[in-house]
C-alpha cells in the first residue's frame, strides 16, 4: 500500500513514532518536491492580503521559484496593515518566497502593454532560464466601477476589462510562445470569480471582464491541450483580501447572503493553495474548467 511503514519506527530514547505521522512525513517530502525545477509567473501579487500572493507562497513551497508581477502602487495609497509593516509591493511579496528557500524575481509592468509583458517574460528568461506555469491573477482594484449603467464610465469600464482581459490574453501569449519552444507541457490558471459565472447589479464591467475569462479558458484549453499545457481557471466568491476592504473596512470573515450555506468569507491562503494544487500533477486530468471556490455559493454551475 502506497506509504505503508514497514521499517521498525522506534526513536533512538524507545519511544514509539506513529506509522501516521511517518506517512505524513514522507507525503509532505513528496508533495515539497513537487515543483523543483519549475518556474512561476504570478499577477497581480503585490498585495500583503491578495490572491496573488497567496499563490506565489503556495506554489514555493511545493518547490517552485517564482516571478511575482505588480504595477508598483503608490505607497500613499496602501492600506493601513500594509503600511504598518513597511510593507514594499512585490519586493516584500519576493522576500516571504525567498524565506521558504526558493528564488523571486519581483517585477513591475503593464500587463496590458504588449511591450512590457514580452520584456517582462525576457526578463525571466534571463533570470531563470524557462517558464513552466502563468498565473493570471492581475485585476484593477474594486472601486468607481460599481455604479448602475447609467452612471458607468467608458473609460473605467474599458481599463477593467482591459487589465483582466487583455492583459490575461498578452502574459498568455507571451508566456505560451516559451511553453512551445521548451515543448514539456506547462500550467495555466486564470483567476476569474463567481462574478464570472453570475450576473449582478452594478457590476456591468467586472461581469464582463470575469465571464470573459470563464470563455478564455475554455479556448485556451481546446487549444493548448495536445501541447501538453493544463489549463483551469479558479472562481473566487468573497476572499478576505484588501480588495474587500470598502465592504467591510475590519475585513471580517461576513456571510455574504443569508443563503450561503458555509457561512464565511474565504481567505486568500484557501485560495492560493488550490491555485498551487491545480499545477502539480496530479490535477493534470483537470482541463478546460472553471471551478467556483467560494463556500457553496454557486452550486449549479
């Protein structure tokens, strides 16, 4: 039986250590192992309470080195637990995966501006030699865009869906290109939402943008399958992350509806760590799907 003990697992003082906790041991030894030798590319991971950063740390401790993106907020602008540590964007997100034992590369750029994208993966080639998994997790921050339709602005509408949009179609492409040149396969996760599987009020752009996903990710799954490259996307309901500050300021773990069977909010570690499963192996028969992780919120689909 796989991870059976079948040595004497007595310690050196005559104690006797659990056959479990043996097995744990050399399932967590595995599983660390997992991603030695790959190398990750992770949006939007700049913030001390994101998705984004959640993933890069889940991802380094199954072994892999990771590129961690942001756009390089303006320090003014960010929130008071961040401030209170000095916190530094996706320096000090590189820094916590450099504790785990595993190189970071912070890198700040557009993702929708084709030439910084195509600099960006240069750069990590010149860092790191390969790429092996993308993280679409970029996103603009949730504000003015939720108004009534009347009251939507072009322009705010268009750089909502064109920071998850575009900007997942640009570091796709750019990270794509490098996955068929170095022809082992690869991994692809989107980030998109439960807003991607349900429409709301006052939400016209960010519907738009994370539906668009849900669809991106089947294409690209049709497409890049018999290359060898796994592509899934991940439906976020309400994570307690900055992003939800302006719903509740102390970011308390709320229902979000009275009919939300779990009851809480997720945390962006759940998150993350799903993220990082989806990219070992043994979510390789995992394809073209669009998983809803968000406390039983969305069930039918």
């Amino acid at each position: 039986m796989l991870f059976t003990d079948t040595h004497d697992n007595s310690s050196k003082n005559g104690a006797i250590t659990p056959v479990f906790s043996l097995q744990r041991t050399m399932v967590e030894e595995w599983m660390m192992a997992e991603l030695d030798g790959k190398v990750a590319m992770v949006t939007g991971a700049g913030r001390l309470r994101g998705i984004g950063r959640a993933s890069a740390l889940a991802l380094a401790r199954l072994g892999a080195d990771v590129v961690l993106t942001g756009t390089g907020r303006d320090p003014a602008s960010f929130p008071d637990d961040e401030k209170a540590v000095n916190w530094k964007d996706v320096e000090s997100s590189a820094e916590q995966v450099r504790a785990l034992g595993r190189r970071a590369l912070p890198l700040v750029f557009d993702v929708t501006d084709r030439e910084q994208v195509d600099k960006a993966v240069a750069d990590v080639l010149a860092e790191f030699g390969r790429i092996d998994i993308l993280i679409n997790n970029a996103a603009i921050a949730r504000g003015e865009d939720r108004v009534a339709i009347a009251d939507l602005d072009t322009e705010l509408f268009q750089r909502v869906v064109d920071v998850k949009v575009r900007g997942t179609f640009l570091c796709t492409q750019a990270v794509v290109r490098q996955l068929y040149v170095q022809d082992e396969g690869g991994k692809i996760v989107n980030i998109s939402s439960v807003a991607g599987k349900r429409g709301s009020a006052n939400t016209l752009a960010y519907n738009a943008a994370n539906f668009a996903i849900v669809g991106m990710t089947q294409s690209m799954a049709r497409e890049l399958g018999p290359s060898g490259i796994n592509v899934n996307c991940v439906c976020p309901g309400a994570v307690a992350t900055s992003r939800m500050d302006a719903v509740s300021p102390d970011n308390r773990p709320v229902r979000s509806r009275p009919s939300d069977p779990v009851g809480r909010w997720g945390s962006d570690d759940e998150v993350g760590e799903f993220v990082a499963y989806l990219c070992t192996e043994a979510a390789s028969w995992i394809h073209g799907q669009s998983i809803n992780q968000d406390g039983g919120a969305i069930m039918e689909h």
